[in-house]
C-alpha cells in the first residue's frame, strides 16, 4: 500500500519562501497523479495543485505563480516550493494521490 511523509514545514516570514517534500513509497509517483492539499484552521481541506505522471501540472487560482508542483520519480520524491508566501498560505500541507494521504506538515506564515 501507498505510504506518504511530508517535511519541510515550519515558520516563515510573509514573503519568504519554503519547499515541502513528500517521501513516497514504491513507485507512487510513476503510478499516481499526485496532489498537494492543505487545510487552514476554520477551513475546509483545499486542493492546492496536482501533478500527473507525465509531470503535467494544474494549480488553483490563488498559488498560481508562487507555488510549483513537481516530482523526481527516481527518488520517489514529490515537492512543492511556495515563494511570497501570504499569511493565508498558512494551513497543514498534504501530499496525496485520489485515495491515499499523508500525515501532513505544518506551515506557519506570519
């Protein structure tokens, strides 16, 4: 079964910068499309972006321009850098495929 460890969370500055990486397991990132959620206290899980297999990429309205998807499938690795962070960027960080998430990875804009 798919298992999935986010890191690189943490505190930041608004307009500064961090990278999240997902650890994913076997050959997740080659199988699946993968997702990058986040849920902000007093708001419901949001899609964030999402990437295929062959690294096609899609965002939602309020990223675009300041986040980007991306995978090393060699690595089993997926990542999301976030630059000029907003203090509504601030929430829980989620990778995820359709099914399968995981535990998440706080990150704090102030």
């Amino acid at each position: 079964h798919v298992q999935l460890v986010e890191s690189g969370g943490g505190s930041v500055q608004a307009g500064g910068s961090l990278r999240l990486s997902c650890a994913a397991s076997g050959n997740t990132l080659s199988t699946y499309c993968m997702s990058w959620f986040r849920q902000a206290p007093g708001k419901e899980r949001e899609g964030v972006a999402i990437i295929d297999t062959d690294g096609r990429s899609r965002y939602v309205d309020s990223v675009m321009g300041r986040f980007t998807i991306s995978k090393d499938d060699a690595k089993n690795t997926l990542y999301l850098q976030m630059n000029s962070l907003k203090t509504d960027d601030t929430a829980v960080y989620f990778c995820a495929t359709l099914t399968y998430w995981g535990q998440g990875t706080q990150v704090t804009v102030s």
